[in-house]
C-alpha cells in the first residue's frame, strides 16, 4: 500500500504515520527526517538544505524527487510505504506518479489532515522527539508515561528541531498554502483524497485513519 499524509507542519502527519509503521507494518519516509540526517552527516544534500530548511522554505524538487526515487527501490519499502512531507509542490507530485508507473506501483490514497492554522504554532513548539528512536512526544499533548522517559524505547535524551520555532512557522505555512494545497484538488480530482479531522485528539485522529484505511 502507498499511502501519502497531507496537511501543513504541525497537522499530525509524523506522529500518525508512526503508528500506521507500528500497526501495519508499512515504512515511514519522511523527507524531513531524510533532510535532517543528511544536514547531521554534513553530506552535499545536507549542506545545500541545511539554509533553505532553517529559512522554512522548500528543499529544491530536483533534490527532493531524487531521495525519494533513490529509496522507494529500497528492499523493505515492498510492503508498502506512508509518504510524510512528500510531495509538497505539484512537480514532486507529478514525478512521484512517473516514479511509480516507471515501478508498476500505485497510489492508493492521500489522507488530508485538516487543521487549522492557528492551532499550529502551539504544536509545533512543544514538539519532541526521542533521541535515541525518534518517537514523537509534545510538551502538553503527548507526554511520554513517566516523565523523561521515552515510552517506546526506555531512552532519556530528547531532542528539539532548530527549525521548530515560532518565527519560521509563519514561512513554513506560506509554503504549505502556496505550494502545497494546490494538491488538495490534483489528488480529489483522481478520485483518492480522504480526509481525517486534524484538530482531534491524536487517538481518535488515529481512529478516522483506520477507518479511511478499512475503506480502500
Ligand atoms: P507533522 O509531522 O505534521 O509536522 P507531528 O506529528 O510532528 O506533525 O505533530 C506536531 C506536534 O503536535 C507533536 O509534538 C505531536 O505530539 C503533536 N500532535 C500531533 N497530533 C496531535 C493532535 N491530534 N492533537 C494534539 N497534538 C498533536
Ligand atoms: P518537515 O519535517 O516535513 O516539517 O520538513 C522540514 C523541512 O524540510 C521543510 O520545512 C522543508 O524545508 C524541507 N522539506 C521536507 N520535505 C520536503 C519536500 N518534499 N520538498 C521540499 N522541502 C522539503
């Protein structure tokens, strides 16, 4: 199954692919992740995304088609991948269609979590993740079960994003509705756009995907 989450920073889209990865057994590929693990290994991707990232406007889409090309041939995306944060223009969506033709794949749907903007900052600044396994927590909404102690993995150190500040939201939703939403319509036109209400609490987010889910 492929699957993409759509909806701007702050929507859900991580914390709900890791279960969907949890549950069904399908891989996450978050671009984000990718840009940041190439910024931190100081590769040539990382060294040309590290500003654009840090500015909160989009990696270039030649950069962005090619690390999603490269590891959709992968071995253990066979069983099925959730895309987060990809594809974020209508070129990237047009050559993930050609990528996956050119591999006999299809898309099966595109779930849009609807948010509004003004909840996003509060998300997106009390976010973190767990150094050691990257489960996702927030400062008020999901706080691992004993207090600085990861929940999945029993690990102690946290990490926050550089990005993950209240001035560079305001970009990062300027590209979201300039560049992103436009593929709202592209994917409902194809007949695969499904919608969960993003401003839910995360179980009952988690619920409406699974019943998306049930219905492909
Ligand atoms: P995205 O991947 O779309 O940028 P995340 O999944 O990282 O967003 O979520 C952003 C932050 O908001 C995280 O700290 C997460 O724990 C929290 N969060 C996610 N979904 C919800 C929700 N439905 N209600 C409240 N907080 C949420
Ligand atoms: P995210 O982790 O999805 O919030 O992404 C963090 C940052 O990485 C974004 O603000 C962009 O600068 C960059 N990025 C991630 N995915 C893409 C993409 N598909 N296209 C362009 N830039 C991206």
């Amino acid at each position: 199954m492929i699957l993409i989450l759509l909806g701007p920073p702050g929507a859900g889209k991580g914390t709900q692919a890791q279960r969907l990865q949890d549950k069904h057994g399908l891989i996450q590929l978050s671009t984000g992740d990718m840009l940041r693990a190439a910024v931190a290994a100081g590769t040539e991707v990382g060294l040309k995304a590290k500003a654009v990232m840090e500015r909160g406007e989009l990696v270039s889409d030649e950069i962005m088609t090619g690390i999603i090309s490269d590891r959709l041939g992968e071995p253990d995306t066979k069983n099925g991948v959730i895309l987060d944060g990809f594809p974020r223009t209508e070129a990237q969506a047009e050559a993930l269609d050609k990528m996956l033709l050119a591999k006999g794949l299809k898309l099966d749907a595109v779930i849009e979590m609807k948010t509004d903007d003004d909840i996003l900052v509060e998300r997106i600044t009390g976010r973190y993740t767990c150094a050691n396994c990257g489960a996702g927590y927030h400062d008020s909404f999901l706080k691992p079960k004993v207090e600085g102690v990861c929940d999945k993995c029993g690990g102690t150190e946290f990490t926050r994003r550089s990005d993950d500040v209240a001035e560079t939201v305001i970009s990062r939703l300027k590209a979201y509705h300039d560049q992103t939403a436009p593929l709202l319509p592209y994917y409902r036109q194809k007949g695969i756009l499904k919608q969960v209400d993003g401003m839910a609490g995360i179980d009952e987010v988690t619920r409406q995907m699974e019943d998306a889910l049930q219905a492909i």
